[in-house]
C-alpha cells in the first residue's frame, strides 16, 4: 500500500497507521519479554545464555524497528521531533533516558535469573545467586539515580552540575564493579544474554555522560577565563 500510490492515502500518516505502529510495539515488548523468559525456553536456556540466536536478535530488532516506525509517524504527521526536542530540554538527558531504561533491563533480568536459579536449594548456588543479587540492586540503583537526574531535568531543564557528577561518578565506579563480576565466568552475566549486554551497555553509558560533563566543564572554565574554548558539544547546556 506504500508503494502505490492509489493505495497509500488509505494507510500513509492515518490513525491506522498510528494504531498499528502502537499494536506492534505492544507485540514485538510481549515477544521480547518471553523469548528473554528463561523459564520459557525459547532463545535462551534456564541460566539465561542464547541458545537460539535468530530468535534472540531478530526478535530485539522488531522491537526497535517498531519504535522507529512509531517515531517516524509521529515526525511526519504532528511534525513532532522527539529526538530533536529531548536534546535541546537538557543537557544529557537523551544518555540519562537511555541509560535507566538500560538499568531496568538489568534488574529485570537478575530478578529473573534470581527467581529460577536461587529459590529452589537444589539450584543454589552460592557464589551465582550473591552475584545476582548485586545485579538487581545495582540495576535498582542505577534506575532510580537516573530517574531522578531525569525529574529534575524536565521540571528545571537543567539539574545542578556538582549533583549530576558525583552522580555519574557513584554509578561509574558501581558498575566498574558490576560488569567486572556480573559479567564473569560462572557469573550471571557470563554468557551472552541481555543481562551481559545491557550491564556493559550501562556501563558506555556512563563513560558517556562522564566525557560529556567533562567537556561542559572544560568549556565552562574557558569562558571564566576568557579563553576561547573549542564548540560545545551537541548535547550540552553551554
């Protein structure tokens, strides 16, 4: 219907359109949410490694192909740019919302590998389950820190500096720690599943905002000094 032209203006930036962008994100989270399961064994076996990597990718590349279309339809039909808008709210802002929804899927998925392997003794593993448990705390952690940098950002556009840094530096040195032991072998994270990629994932995202901070402040200090300062990066407030 895209392609033709006599057909598009059924489909092309109608409310159908936009309700099914909608249907198949719903779809594609539920499809994550149980091919990530595992109980389900479906992608992955009863310690969480992929066991079907077709499944496993494919299925996390329909859940953000979804959204995609979704923010396309969004910026062609209510001229709505939500990338564009987030970045000139706050500084960082896009890397805090990136990096809780990364958090989350960290605490999720330790909750999960917590529930299968550490509740039944014949499963309990001592050293994996004490691992596990600092995933879900790290990933607790690091969700509501970012949920708060992030309230704060969207009802002041900007968070206090020295508060977003000490921030960033708790949560980096806690995840220093995190994707050293959570992604070890014997270790939860060890094989490839989304407790290893979101750990590591969270943790670029914080070296991110570290070097973005860094930068607003090297060009922050030039211009107290009144020394020309290179341009300040895109997501910056200076």
């Amino acid at each position: 219907m895209h392609l033709v032209a006599s057909y598009s203006i059924f489909i092309v930036g109608t409310k159908l359109e936009g309700f099914l962008s909608i249907f198949l994100i719903a779809c594609w989270s539920a499809i994550v949410g149980v091919c990530s399961d595992t109980t389900s064994g479906l992608a992955v076996d009863e310690t969480g490694r992929v066991q079907n990597g077709n499944l496993y990718y494919f299925s996390w590349a329909g859940f953000i192909c979804s959204v995609i279309l979704f923010v396309s339809y969004l910026r062609s039909v209510y001229s709505i740019d939500l990338a564009g808008e987030i970045r000139t709210r706050s500084a960082r802002l896009t890397l805090w919302a990136a990096f809780m929804a990364s958090s989350l899927v960290v605490m999720g998925s330790s909750a999960r590998m917590f529930d299968t392997q550490c509740r039944q003794i014949d499963t309990y593993i001592p050293t994996y389950c004490r691992i596990t448990k600092f995933a879900v705390s790290l990933g607790c952690l690091g969700t509501v820190l970012a949920l708060g940098i992030i309230a704060v950002k969207i009802a002041t556009s900007m968070a206090p500096f020295t508060c977003e840094v000490v921030t960033c530096l708790l949560l980096f040195l806690s995840y220093t720690f995190g994707v050293a032991y959570i992604t070890s072998e014997g270790a939860p994270g060890g094989p490839l599943n989304n407790l290893y990629y979101f750990t590591w994932f969270s943790f670029l995202l914080l070296f991110a905002i570290g070097g973005n901070c860094l930068e607003q402040y090297q060009a922050a200090k030039a211009i107290r000094e009144g020394r020309p300062s290179a341009p300040a990066p895109p997501d910056s407030e200076v």
